[in-house]
C-alpha cells in the first residue's frame, strides 16, 4: 500500500506578497477608491500642519532675531555712556554723622552736604 503524507507544496501561493495579491477582495465595492481617497486626505492635512509648525517655527526665529538685536543695540548704547562718564575726584572718605534716637532708630546727618 502506497500511503501518501500530505507534503506542503512550495509554489507561488506560499509567498506571502503573492497570497495578498490573489485574495478575493472582502470588502464593499469601491474599497481601494476610498482608501486611496482617505489618504490623500490624511496627506493634505498633514502637510497643512506642517505648513503652520513651519511658519510658527520661522515667526520665531525673526522674533529671537529682532531681541537679540535689540539687546545688542541696548549693550553699545550702555558702552557709549559709560565711556563718557568722567571719574570725580576722590575727596577722601566720605562719613556719614548718626544719631542714635531710641530703639532702632538713628538719624543721619551730612549726606546732604555729598552733593
């Protein structure tokens, strides 16, 4: 008695890409249609959202910009100032007369006279 034992046969249905390609399709009529059309809907809405992150990102980097200018601009005017400042003369130390007036508190005299 020649017995057969069922061998799996290797031919072009046992490659998965060939077994997808020859499904039957399952689905309602227009299927692949309304996909498609689903993802060039989901491509539109993306590269919008791209579009407005862009534009945002692009916002900000001519607000950093306009800052750092500004700062830069605040730093040489602080320089010109400070270059212009003469130095008074140092008329010795500069003391200050206090009173003591009960509890914690003092009264100063002779800061009027700095100026």
């Amino acid at each position: 008695m020649d017995r057969q034992e069922a061998v799996p046969r290797k031919d072009a249905m046992d490659r998965p890409a060939d077994r997808l390609q020859s499904r039957p399709s399952k689905g309602f009529p227009g299927g692949r249609s309304l996909i498609a059309l689903a993802g060039a809907v989901c491509t539109v809405i993306a590269a919008a959202v791209a579009t407005i992150l862009a534009v945002a990102l692009a916002a900000s980097v001519v607000v950093i910009g306009l800052m750092g200018g500004a700062l830069l601009f605040l730093a040489s005017l602080a320089m010109r100032a400070r270059r212009r400042v003469e130095a008074k003369a140092d008329s010795g130390p500069q003391l200050l007369e206090a009173r003591h007036v009960g509890g914690h508190s003092w009264v100063a005299y002779g800061w009027e006279r700095r100026r």
